[in-house]
C-alpha cells in the first residue's frame, strides 16, 4: 500500500513528530540537545520555515513550524535527520538509523489549533513527568514564547501576537494559558491528526479544502474496502502469466 501524501500548505502552520527508533534516546548529553538546536537553526534559515516551538524529549523532537514552500519542510527535516544522526552516531561509536522512519506532521487551522499545540509541545515534559511546569524543563522553547528568555530561532506565530499588541501582556497572556490543562479531547485530536496526517482544523474548513490526490481530509475508517476483498480475490485466481500475456498481445 503506498503512504499517504503528505499535507503541507505554504503560510500554514504544522505540527511535527520525529521519534527515534524503536523508541531509544536520540538524546544523550546536554551537547546532543545543543547541537541538534543548531542544525535546526541554520536548516529553518536555509529553507525559510519559521519556527515557533520545538520540545526535544530523550527519544522523539515536536515541532511547530510554518514552511514558505511546499518542500521546505520536508526538506529541512530530511537535513535535520541525516546531519543530527552522523553527529550523534560519531558520538558514540554506533551505526544504523537513528530516526523511526519518516516524521509525522498535520496542519493546524485557526487560533484554537495553533495555540493548542504551542501548549500540546510544550507540556510533554509535564504530561512525561520530567517536570512539574513547562518552565522547569531546560529544552523546549517555553521560556522563550513567555517572554522568559530570547532566541532568534523563535518565531512567534500570528495567532500568538494576536493575544495582545504589547509584548509583556502578550507575554502574560500566554503564562496564563498554561494555568489550566489542555482539554483531553483536543490532546486526542493532536495526536490522531499529526499520526495519521490529516488536518487539524474545523470541519468547515476541511470542506473547503481541495487537497491533492493521495492525501487525507479525514480519518479513515477501520478495516479493508469494500471493494479490497474482491479485487484480491480476483487477483489471486488470475495465472501468474495474466500480466506478461498482456503485455506482449499485440495491439
């Protein structure tokens, strides 16, 4: 079965998930965390993807990121991947892959999606229990969005500078959104959507969308096609020569 499309829409923003491989840390030393922050800053200029928040964890990186071209953010992060794995297997004498097959990603539509997962990203350390409060865990770009700490990396994105024109309220304003949970339903709906590649959005705005073949609108059902048994059936009755016949006839 071929993967399906990926959805990336210039100007839009997307939410990313690169994990390691079968789970294993990614992640060693304070040095590692450093370094994959500075590929990540170089390769976001190179390929014009605005960044706007990042959570590396031990064994998988989230990421918030509005590319300027349909290619640039799989291209970053093919960079990302190939350059952070040669560094890190260097490191420490191993070989192999390093990253669990391709990242996932979904689109987010709209404030209540958007800041949704600036939250989401941010409070993995929380939800993992490696900190009590999103500003206690050292590698995720809380400190920066709430105006904590500066980095040139971070880019805030139009949603988050439309809680206030004033940059401490602004500021304030955004602390303030981590003092309740994030809804456990809206957490789900992440999850899925970044899984399974499909936009994080309104239903109105899925109905709108006109998107190209091979990509996902919607979560899919469970289970085969309707038509799938069938068309497996009739294949397996076909001779294993159906096809060179067919090819060789003559028109």
């Amino acid at each position: 079965m071929s993967r399906p499309l990926r959805l990336i829409v210039p100007g839009m923003a997307l939410h990313v998930i690169q994990r390691g491989n079968n789970r294993t840390a990614c992640f060693g030393a304070d040095g590692d965390y450093l370094t994959y922050l500075g590929y990540l800053r170089h390769l976001s200029s190179k390929y014009r993807c605005e960044l706007h928040a990042y959570c590396l964890m031990t064994n998988h990186v989230h990421l918030l990121m509005t590319p300027s071209t349909a290619r640039g953010c799989a291209l970053l992060m093919r960079d990302l991947g190939r350059c952070y794995a040669r560094y890190f297997n260097r490191r420490y004498a191993r070989t192999g892959t390093l990253w669990e097959g391709r990242f996932r990603s979904c689109i987010a539509e709209s404030a209540t999606y958007v800041l949704a997962c600036y939250r989401y990203i941010e409070l993995n350390p929380v939800r993992a229990r490696m900190a009590d409060h999103p500003g206690a865990y050292l590698w995720s770009s809380y400190a920066i969005n709430a105006g904590l700490r500066s980095d040139p990396l971070i880019r805030p994105h139009a949603e988050l500078l439309a809680l206030s024109g004033d940059t401490g309220k602004r500021h304030a304003a955004y602390r303030a959104l981590f003092d309740e949970a994030l809804d456990e339903r809206l957490q789900q709906s992440i999850r899925e959507s970044t899984n399974g590649g499909y936009p994080l959005a309104s239903e109105q705005f899925k109905a709108r969308m006109v998107a190209p073949e091979g990509a996902r609108i919607q979560r899919g059902k469970p289970g085969p096609k309707t038509e799938q048994p069938r068309a497996i059936y009739a294949a397996r009755r076909r001779p294993w020569y159906h096809g060179i016949i067919t090819t060789l006839t003559p028109n």
